[in-house]
C-alpha cells in the first residue's frame, strides 16, 4: 500500500472484501459444489483467480491517465449498447435469464460494462454541455441513459431501475436544474408503464417483467397459506417466497457472534448463497458483528469517496468518484435490503464478496 498513491482507506477496503470474498465462497458453495459435482475448492479456487484478476484489471485502470477516461466515455456507452442489443440474440441463458454472451473461455455480463459506461458517459457529458434547454438535455442524456436502460430491461428489471437510479443520483450531484430532472421522470414513469402495459395486453419483449411484477405482488402480499389449500397447493405457495423465508431463518437463528465460520446451516436451503443471499451467510456464520463489520467498510468507502468527489477541482473527476463510488455502495444497499427482508428480490449481489467474474 506505501507503494500506491490515491486513497490508502479505499485500497484497503477492496484488499479486506477481496479476502472476506474468498473465505465466504469456499463457505457458501456447498450446494453449487454438490449439484454440479465437484468440492468447495475448486470454487475457492476459481474465486481467488477472480480476485486476482479483479486485482489485475484495477491496477490497470488505476496507472491509466484520466484522460483517456474522458475519451473512452462516449465508445464505451455506443460498444455497451451493441452489446446488450446483441445479448439477447446470442447471448447464453442461465438460471432463466439471458444476460451472459459466451466468450469461449468464460462467460461476460454485458450489464456491468454498461453500468461504468453510463457513468463515464454522464461525467463527461455533464462537464462538456451546457444543457441550456430541456431539448439538449434530452438528446445528451435522456435518450442515451433511456436506450440503455430499455435494453437491459431485456434481461434485468431491477439492473435497469438500478442504473436509472445512479443516472438520477448523478444529475442531482451535477446540479442539474430540477424541472429537467422532474421531466425526465415524468418521461420516465410514462414510458415503464406503456411497457407494462404492452406487457399485459401480450407484447412479451421483457420477459422478465412477470418475475419483477410477481416478486413486487409476493413482497406486498400477506404469507399465511389457506388450510383449505392441498399439500401439494400449499407447497407451491411456500415456494413461492422460499429464498427470502429462508434468508430469515439464516438471520433469526443467531446473535452477536453467529455459528462460526463455514458452520452456516441455510447454505444448503438457500439457491443462491454464494452471490444474491450472502450477506445472509455472512450473518449465520459471523453474527451481527460480522454483519456491522462488512456494512462499516462499504460505509467507510462511500464517505471517502465522497472526500474524493469534494477535493476534486473538475467535474468530470468529481462526477466520476461519485458515480462509481454510488454504483458500489447503492447495489451494496439494495443486496443488503433484500437479505434482511426490507426489499422484494431483487438478484443483485453483493459487489466485491460475492461469487462472480465480470462483477469482480
């Protein structure tokens, strides 16, 4: 760390959930272990050679001149879009979604490409425009962040409302007058519910929108199963909020301290324990201490990026720091939100900790 200039606390951060990461996959991939027939270490393994190449790809980004941010912006955002309009073409299906295109040797979420790409493309838009009137304000960054965000409602409600959530976030902190920002929501609810609407009447371009629509109704709805209901009816209705009755059972069964490490019981309930519930392992195993102590370090890095976002003298930087530094925090909220039971399911992992390669 002597040897890195930037910010030691947020190298610090990244080195410490890189370690939890590792530790927490070889705990919580029992289940995926058993059902695709290997051992917990091979997913130790392939973890660690994410984070390594995770580790990689930052010191990369990290000896690059800012400059060349400023003039990838706009290639990144036009190469993301060809990519998720080619997703669901080409792209390979997983747990029943269609977010992943096969690159031969492993698997790419165009997704989290688009994330950056849509906050280096607001960064430098904000700082190069004026955005004198609302017309400008739509061509520059209405029309993009919407384009985006209808395609990758392809395969993901929640990534897209995810990523028009940061879009939102950055315009206020750019300072944006309010009446754009009011219009572009107005622009923004009117066109989800032409889209859902299309949706009922038969038009089935976003597949996903039945899973989004029935987790929100499951969410909202009372959970007791009528008696005069069969077994196998009631089974299907327990079924129906299985992952987060069983995130519940994870996180009602401790204390403080919790099981103790890679003594968690629900990772083999749980479907996803190793990426959309492992804050729930890290509950079970480490107690509420272990759960305050992963919370404080995602909190300790937004408040430095926010220090970060302050001292920086041009918009671009600042607006950059604050967007990447939301786009890890903000997912950290909702992953952790949706574990404790405060949000419908959401699929959203945890950044840094959970199983994965592009996220990483």
């Amino acid at each position: 760390l002597s040897r890195l200039n930037g910010d030691k606390v947020i190298w610090t951060v990244v080195f410490l959930l890189s370690l939890i990461s590792i530790a927490l996959i070889y705990s919580s991939s029992s289940s995926l272990a058993y059902k695709e027939k290997t051992t917990n270490f091979a997913f130790l393994v392939k973890q660690i050679q994410f984070v390594v190449m995770g580790l990689v790809a930052l010191y990369i980004c990290y000896r690059v001149p800012l400059g060349w941010y400023r003039f990838l912006a706009y290639p990144a955002l036009g190469l993301s879009i060809i990519l998720l309009a080619l997703t669901p073409i080409i792209g390979e299906e997983i747990n029943g979604a269609r977010r992943w295109i096969n690159l031969g040797f492993t698997t790419f979420q165009p997704t989290e490409m688009a994330k950056i790409a849509i906050v280096l493309y607001l960064a430098r838009a904000l700082e190069v425009s004026k955005l004198e009137t609302f017309k400008e304000f739509l061509l520059k960054i209405i029309i993009p962040i919407g384009v985006t965000c209808i395609l990758i409602l392809i395969g993901s409600v929640s990534a897209a409302l995810f990523v028009g959530m940061i879009s939102l976030l950055m315009l206020i902190i750019a300072g944006v007058k309010w009446n754009y920002i009011f219009k572009a929501g107005g622009i923004a609810a009117a066109a989800l519910a032409v889209i859902i609407l299309l949706h009922i009447a038969g038009l089935q371009l976003f597949s996903r929108l039945d899973t989004a629509l029935s987790r929100l109704v499951r969410f909202g709805a009372k959970t007791e199963i009528a008696e005069e209901l069969t077994p196998e009816e009631k089974q299907k209705e327990a079924d129906k909020t299985y992952q987060a009755d069983m995130a519940k059972v994870a996180i009602s069964s401790v204390g403080i301290l919790g099981k103790g490490p890679g003594k968690s019981t629900q990772r083999y309930f749980l479907p996803h324990p190793y990426s959309d519930y492992i804050y729930t392992i890290i509950i079970e195993e480490y107690g509420l201490a272990g759960g305050t102590f992963v919370l404080m370090l995602y909190l300790w890095f937004l408040f430095r990026c926010v220090i970060l976002a302050k001292n920086c003298t041009k918009v671009f930087s600042a607006l950059t720091v604050a967007g990447l530094g939301l786009l890890i925090t903000v997912q950290a909220t909702l992953h952790i939100l949706v574990n404790v039971g405060y949000l419908p399911v959401t699929g959203h992992t945890l950044p840094l900790l959970s199983l994965g390669g592009t996220s990483l």
